[in-house]
C-alpha cells in the first residue's frame, strides 16, 4: 500500500486514513520512528498496551498463576 502526505510549516503531517485503518490506528496511539542507513523510514505504531497480552503466553494443560503469586 503506498500513498503520499504533505509537511506542513510546522513538522506535522498526516497519516492517510487507508494506512491508519489498516493499521488499526486510533488518537492516542503513539508511533516510533527509525531511520534506516540506506535513508528509509520504518514507523512502528505502538497501539498495544499490557492488557492485551493477557494470556498470551498461555499453554494448553497448564494452570494459570494469580498475579498475587507472581509477585512473591
């Protein structure tokens, strides 16, 4: 998917709705930059939060353990 933004006088730009949609962006989210050494741009949106990782580590047969038991 490519689609073009413009820079604005003050650094600002927008993110095109088709690549915001289809990377499930929202306001709020928050986005990381890296500049790679051949000049390319690889932005990182960082819409994840802790609680969506609630049982992803999960495996099948095992009991879960209460946080309170983490913590000791």
């Amino acid at each position: 998917m490519s689609s073009e933004a413009t820079l604005t006088s003050k650094g600002q730009t927008t993110i095109p709705k088709p690549i915001r949609d289809s990377l499930g962006m929202k306001a709020g989210d928050r986005m990381s930059f890296t500049l790679m050494p051949d000049g390319v741009v690889v932005m990182r949106v960082k819409n994840k939060h802790v609680s969506d990782l609630a049982g992803f580590l999960h495996r099948k047969g095992r009991k879960a353990v209460p946080i309170e038991q983490l913590s000791r």
